[in-house]
C-alpha cells in the first residue's frame, strides 16, 4: 500500500498553509471563544471556497468527493492552524447525509455544505453537540432514528473555550430505520478520521513552535535545546507524530476502498494521533516552562485544543476496543 501523498496533494496542503497562515487564526480562535461568530464564519466561507467541505460531498451536490485522502491532508492543515468551529461534526454530516439516501432534505444541505453557505453539526453517542450555537442546524442520531434541530441548551464551559458544547433540544424527525444507524457508523468513522488528522496537524505545529523556542531559551549560558534530556523529548513526540502519520492515511485510504476493516484501521488512526497529538502538547508546556498555559501566549490556544481531540469522537479506550473487535 502506497502512503505517499502525490504531488498535487501536496500543493493542496501547501496551498491551504499559507491561506490560513496569512488569516490570523488567533484571533479567530478567541473570537470564536467569546461566542463572537463573524470572523470564524467568514474563515469558513474562504476554507469552503478553497474546497475543503466539497471533498465529503458527492458531485451531484456541487461537491469533490468523497475523498477521504484529501479531506485527511486538508484537516491536517486545519489542526495546523488551530482553526476553530464544527469543521469535523459538518463533513461527518456530509457523510451521513450522503450515506442515509437522496432525500430532497438531504440533497439541500448537502449543496449547502460543499458551498460553505450551511454550517450542519452532528451529534451521534454523545450528549453534547459541538458548537451549536454556531451551526445552522444539527443532527442528533438516536438508535435508528435521526432528528434536525437547530435549538440547544446553554454552552457548557470545556477544557477548549473554542469548543462550546451544548445539548440540542427538540427537533423533527428527518429519517427512521437501519439505514440511519448504518449512515451514522460511517459517519463516526469519518469523524474519526478528521479529528486524527487534526490532532496530527496540531501535534506538528506544536513541535514546530517548541523546537523555536529552545532554539532561543537559554540557560546556564547555553540554548536548552543543547541539553540532551530535551532533545531526547523533541525526539519521542516526532517519532510518535512520523509513527501516527501513514496510520492517518493507511486509514483514509481503507476508507476510500470502503475495505472492511476501514472502521478498526481508522480507530487505530484516531489512537495513534490522538496520543500524539496530546504528547506533543505536554512537550510544549514543559518545554516552555509552562508559559505555554498562559492566555496571553497564542501557543496555549493549541496546548488547550490537544486533549479534547484526543477524547472527541470516541476516547483512546474506545477506540483501542473498536480496533480488537470481530
């Protein structure tokens, strides 16, 4: 099996850093924080216009997938960046969508989603649903039944202020049957997927900044990043990052084939970035003396991020049983 990325993957990462880079997520991310939505919600329309949310959606709806490659690749860079809002629970919900059947209700929201213009949560095991408040509406999956809400309780207060939980309430009925528990187990998949990749992208930039830092911090005279024990610290969170990386892609690709072990070869994925993701972050707060914690240092906003990501979508005891079930 092939874990390279092409050449035009690769542009696509490449090509999407330098968009958000040049976005100032922090600034967005605290906004969003705040419950101030406009600045994370015109950062969405020009991720949208890129293509980003197209790759979950079918062509027939105005989209580019399913491409679970590109879609792994594109939230890499979006974990990179820290990019707030329910970017994975909206491409879980293409796929769910997409997976139940060609539903008029269905097709509407999809066009939406590839567009950017509908922002469409997913809640599916769990009680709380990301970032409601936010979203134009969300689907709460319970057993073989499927409802569209867009009302909520109030914002529960998270490890990640830039993750604002709340329980959705009410909602119409939009499908019933084995279908719609079916169309959610890909979906969770799906959401699994995303979520390993942004907890990869984060990982990296975590290690990224933490290397700068004991480039310049010095003690005794000398860089820290000369002492061996750091080194050797820097050295296990990138082995555990390059370990997880071809596990994230070796799962998009099982996902793309549609093989039967998709399922376990994502939860792997999910594990594996997960715990990487939230090692590079206990590097980056010792590293930097705990400064890292700080609110006034943009780094604690991928330091707070690390942990629910780890946790979202099924925690690492939860996805290690998913990876030994038959």
């Amino acid at each position: 099996m092939r874990f390279l990325l092409s050449d035009e993957q690769r542009e696509f990462a490449r090509t999407l850093d330098g968009m958000l880079g040049a976005c100032g997520t922090p600034a967005v991310v605290r906004a969003w924080a705040s419950g101030e939505h406009k600045p994370g919600r015109d950062l969405w329309a020009r991720i949208a216009a890129a293509g980003v949310f197209g790759l979950a959606v079918p062509e027939r709806y105005d989209g580019l997938g399913p491409l679970p490659v590109e879609l792994a690749v594109a939230f890499s860079e979006l974990g990179r960046h820290a990019v707030p809002g329910p970017l994975v629970e909206t491409v879980a919900a293409a796929a769910f969508l997409d997976r139940l059947g060609d539903g008029a209700a269905a097709g509407e929201w999809l066009t939406g989603i590839a567009s950017g213009d509908a922002v469409v949560g997913l809640c599916a095991g769990a009680p709380f649903a990301l970032d409601a408040d936010a979203a134009d509406a969300v689907l709460v999956v319970r057993g073989d039944t499927v409802f569209l809400t867009d009302a909520h309780g109030p914002v529960q207060p998270s490890l990640d202020p830039a993750r604002r939980l709340s329980r959705p309430l009410g909602g119409t009925v939009l499908a019933r049957g084995p279908a719609v528990a079916a169309a959610a187990e890909h979906a969770v998949d799906i959401a699994r997927l995303a979520t390993a990749a942004q907890a990869l992208g984060l990982g990296r930039a975590l290690l990224a900044a933490t290397v700068e830092h004991v480039k310049r911090r010095t003690q005794f005279g000398v860089a820290i990043g000369s002492f061996q024990a750091v080194k050797h610290r820097l050295a296990d969170t990138l082995i555990g990052l390059e370990f997880a990386q071809p596990l994230v892609h070796a799962a998009a690709l099982a996902v793309a084939a549609g093989t039967p072990s998709a399922g376990r070869e994502v939860a792997a994925a999910k594990v594996a970035a997960g715990e990487a993701g939230h090692a590079a972050a206990r590097t980056a707060l010792q590293l930097h003396g705990a400064l890292g914690y700080t609110e006034e240092l943009d780094l604690s906003l991928w330091i707070r991020k690390a942990r629910p990501l780890r946790d979202a979508w099924g925690t690492p005891a939860d996805c290690r049983a998913r990876v030994l079930a038959v």
